[in-house]
C-alpha cells in the first residue's frame, strides 16, 4: 500500500532502494552523500528500504513537514554545492 489513496504496484525488488542506488550509478553520487526525507521510514514503510540501504533518513509526517526540512538542508549548503558543484574540502 502507497497510502491512503494509493497503490503502488512495481516488480519485485523495484522500490525506493533499486531507485536511489540507480541515482548513485547516473549521477555517481554515493549513497553517504544522500539525504533522503520520507514519510514512511518505519519497517514496512514504502520508504524504509532505503534506510536500510544506508542512506541517511529524516522522518516526517507529510509534505507540509517535508519543505522546511529541505529549505533547512539547502540553507546549510555551500554557495557551490547548491549549484551542482561539490565543494573542495578545507583543512
């Protein structure tokens, strides 16, 4: 079950773990560099698959929740990392 209003039908071993490891092979972004934010990160939750795919999860409770989290996200990244680009590491 998708949720309330939804179903989610795919093949078996298609879920939101085969599609972040498939983000990490197109753009070779590793999968400690992800941040996921889901709704259903609890065991039998279409999101936790990809907790246990070891991509740090952040739990909210829906998409009102969900847009500060990512501005907060976005706000604490470099000038250049918002761009695409990563920044150089400093010592």
């Amino acid at each position: 079950m998708g949720g309330t209003t939804s179903i989610d039908i795919t093949k078996a071993g298609i879920d939101k773990a085969y599609g972040i490891r498939k983000l990490r092979d197109v753009l070779g972004i590793s999968l400690e560099e992800m941040i996921f934010v889901g709704d259903a990160l609890f065991a039998g939750g279409n999101d936790y698959p990809v907790a246990e795919a070891g991509v740090d999860s952040i739990p909210v409770r829906g998409p009102a929740e969900t847009k500060p989290v990512i501005e907060a996200i976005v706000a604490c990244l470099s000038p250049a990392s918002r761009n695409g680009i990563k920044a150089a590491p400093t010592a």
